[in-house]
C-alpha cells in the first residue's frame, strides 16, 4: 500500500528531492529515538478488536492490514516510521516486499520470544524496563540502514 501511495506522491519530483525528504524524516525520527525531540508517534494503540469476530470477512482483512502495516499496535519506537517514509518515496515493489518480510520476521521474533519465556510477567516487565536502554542502540544501527535506504 506505501508503494501505490508513494508511486502516486513521488511523480513529480525529482530523485535528489526525494532522498532530501526521506534523509531529514529519517534525521527527525533518529533525534526523537535519542529523546532530543519529543512528539507522539501515529499509531494505533489497540490490539486485537472484538469486532473482527463478528464480521467474517472484511473485519479480518481490515485488521490484517492495520497490524501488517504496524498501525494496529503499540509501537514504542519510531524506527519503523523512517522504513514506511523510505518504502513511500524511495523503494521499489521487490524492496517493499523484503521490507515487509524483515518486519513481519522481527514482529514474529519479538513474539516467540515472548511465548518462550518462563515467566510471561517477568519477560513483559524486561521489555517494558530493557527497551528504552536499547533505544540509543538501535537508533545509531539504523545510521547505516538509514544511509543505504537513501543513497540506494
């Protein structure tokens, strides 16, 4: 869906205005990760609704859509924000597919290892209190990331 919206917006402009906009939304979500900026991030912090089970279809298909694309949950990062912007002006349909599987594979990841662990309380409460001390790590790993997504 990021690709059709983003092959309509990026028609007109030229590659190097492109890279400009990906580049400085990517400087502006990396400063947020590092608390230097502060605004909230557009999510939708719900999970699963009640209502999916009384619409058989199109209940299902809506909210598979809105977790797929990462805007049915909460998300207590914005690096995922930069890879939506860098899929809407810059990637390619193949790009935006593997860009799908490396979230879908990460989302899956971060579940398992939830459903592995022992104790579901004490895994919740490490996420919720290890999370924002990894910020700052995972925001200077998505330097390079960030860097061959524009430059590409």
């Amino acid at each position: 869906m990021l690709v059709v919206v983003g092959s309509v917006l990026r028609a007109p402009f030229p590659m190097l205005v492109l890279q400009i906009l990906v580049a400085a939304a990517a400087v502006v979500f990396l400063l947020r990760e590092l608390d230097l900026l502060s605004f909230p991030l557009l999510q939708n912090a719900r999970l699963v609704p009640q209502f999916v089970t009384r619409i058989p279809f199109w209940g299902a298909v809506q909210f598979g859509v809105e977790m797929g694309t990462g805007m049915r949950t909460y998300s207590p990062t914005g690096l995922p924000h930069i890879m939506a912007v860098s899929i809407m002006f810059l990637a390619s349909w193949e790009e935006a597919l593997m860009a799908g599987a490396g979230f879908a594979a990460a989302r899956a990841l971060m579940l398992l290892t939830f459903a592995a662990a022992r104790n579901k309380m004490e895994a919740d409460t490490a996420f919720y209190f290890t999370l924002p001390k990894l910020k700052v790590l995972f925001a200077v790993l998505a330097v390079p990331v960030v860097t061959m997504l524009v430059i590409g």
